[in-house]
C-alpha cells in the first residue's frame, strides 16, 4: 500500500468510527429517554452522521460552531466528551450545561461550540454575530452555522445571508437539508425548492454536496473553509441527507412513505463506507467488531458516568437566571 493509499485508509477509518460513535450513542439515547432516563424533547441524528463527521473533520479548534437542536453528533464529532453530553441529556450537574440545556442546548466555549439551539433558524444570527466579532478583531477564525432546510423559510435566514453578504463576513452556512421541516415536506412549504439558488440571490457562492459521503462533505468545506479564509465572504453548502427515525422521540412519521425510508437506508453513511473499505482490503471483520467494542466501552461509561451525576443544588437555580439588586448597582 502507497504512502498516500495509506493516508487515505486512514481517513477513511477515523471517518467510520466518528460515524460509529455518533450512531451508537444516539441509539443509546433513544434507549435511556424510553427508560424513563432522558426527559423532555429528544432529536436524533441517526442517518445524518456523515455531515457531523465531514464538517468537523474540516474545521479548525479556534472555528465556531453553532448548531441545531438536533446537535449530538456535531457536539461529539466537534470534540465533547461524550459523558458530559449524557450527563446533561439526565440533568445533571456535571453535564456540559451543568444539567441547565438538555438534548437542545449543549454548548462548550473551550471548543467554540455555541449550540444547540431549540428555536429553528435561531442559531443564524448568533453566527452572524461571532463571525463579526472575528473579523472586527482581525482573527483569522470561520464561523460555521448548522441549520436544518425548515430555517429557510424563516426570516432570520434572508436577513443574516443579507448582512453577512454585506459585510463580507466570514460564515459558512451549511444547511442539513433532510427534506422535511418536522413533518412538512419542503415542496410544500418553499416555491423555490433549489436551496442554492436562494443563497446565491444574496450572491454568496453555492454548492450542493452529497451529505450521505463523509469524505464528500469534508471536502466540501474544506475549500469553503479556505475560501473564507482569504476573505472571500460568506459561503453556502447545502447537505443533501436524511433521518432515518422520526423527527424526535414524539413524532408519530405519519407524513412519508417507509419505503421512501428505506430506500434512503440503502445509502447508510456507516454501512456505505465500511462495504467500501471491506472490499479494498482496509477493514476486516475483526477491526470492525474492534471498533464496535470500543465506542460500547465509552458509551457504557458515559452512561455510567450520567447515573452517579447529582443534581444542581436548588439554591444555584437561579444563578445566571436573574441579576441581583447589588450586581445591577455595579452595572
């Protein structure tokens, strides 16, 4: 095997476990909210994993991220430990948000995580807004915005694409389009059904990548990244993907069709590529069975790890809540 072939195996390999990691947690995920474990709203990225994996892999430690309520996977393949996202999916205070975000908010500022955000397309101007603070401060930094296609109908979308066209900004907006806005399809709520098109009506350079190819997506934003880089302004990607379970753990999936569903399976980013590298000869049957036992391992002690979690002290539950009378008279 040539130096590069190996390099490219290589890739390929973390490619798989990331996917791999993400997929088992959610499944997991999925287990403790029917046990009673997880509460509240519960938004799975199971399908979608190579978007996470290929837009994370591209990214520098000082970029911004800012992401959806459907966020585990970005959250995990951007590099929170994967105890601290269960701990904070049971409520707990050793979670990345002390118990305080849940399955929607996660957030870690030492990555430059910034959400996990429940209201759709409202992560877009909070994008807007670090990127600005980049540039006004010279830093060489890329702001990548994560949104589903139900952001597009959305007024936020138009006026931050407007602005940071504007002002040049560099943001990379990169739209996970699942084809369905909860259980709206996207024909039925957009006239304009190329995505593309919208964004490049702001005149920002766009592009449709196969967001199932983890490599693919990489790529993608790889050149989108150094594009930006150079001060080219703002760029767009749009993903093309899909969910393979509902919308989220209340969602009854009466609006399409299971054979839709499953023709959507057949290009499982993890099945996909793991064939691929079967067939190549860069992955047996016991490295994958390795790999396997090695993400349960983790997840098992992310598990464990929530379980013996506490609970904030009641006395803490409003501090950051509301301003004391003595923190408003220092201003």
């Amino acid at each position: 095997m040539s130096a590069a072939d190996a390099a490219m195996a290589g890739d390929d390999l973390a490619r798989l476990r990331a996917m791999l990691r993400i997929r088992r947690f959610e499944e997991r995920a999925a287990e403790l909210y029917g046990a009673g474990k997880i509460r509240g709203f519960l938004h799975l990225c199971v399908g979608e994993e190579a978007v996470a994996v290929g837009v994370m892999r591209a990214l520098a430690p000082e970029d911004a991220v800012v992401s959806t309520y459907r966020e585990h996977g970005h959250a995990l393949a951007r590099g929170l430990p994967a105890e601290r996202i269960m701990a904070e999916m049971y409520g707990q205070a050793e979670g990345c948000c002390r118990g305080r975000g849940g399955s929607m908010h996660l957030f870690d500022v030492a990555r430059r995580f910034y959400g996990g955000n429940a209201i759709v397309a409202g992560g877009l101007p909070i994008a807007v807004g670090l990127a600005l603070a980049d540039k006004l401060s010279h830093r060489s930094a890329v702001t990548a915005c994560i949104f589903g296609d139900g952001a597009v109908a959305e007024g936020e979308f138009h006026e931050c694409l407007n602005l940071a066209a504007l002002w040049r900004l560099p943001v990379l907006f990169l739209c996970e389009n699942n084809l369905y806005a909860m259980g709206t399809a996207l024909a039925l709520t957009e006239s304009q059904v190329d995505l593309c098109a919208k964004a490049r009506s702001y005149e920002l350079p766009a592009e449709r990548v196969d967001g199932m190819d983890p490599a693919l997506v990489e790529r993608a934003v790889r050149g989108a990244v150094a594009a930006l880089r150079e001060g080219s302004g703002p760029r767009f990607l749009e993903l093309s993907t899909y969910r393979f379970r509902a919308h989220s753990m209340f969602d009854a999936e009466l609006y399409r069709e299971r054979r839709e569903v499953e023709a959507w399976k057949l290009r499982d980013p993890i099945t996909t590529l793991s064939a691929l590298m079967r067939q190549g000869g860069a992955l047996s049957a016991e490295a994958l069975a390795g790999l396997e036992s090695e993400v349960a391992a983790e997840l098992d002690a992310a598990v464990a790890f929530a379980e013996a979690g506490t609970l904030e002290p009641v006395e803490d539950l409003l501090r950051d809540v509301y301003a004391t009378e003595a923190t408003d008279a220092r201003g």
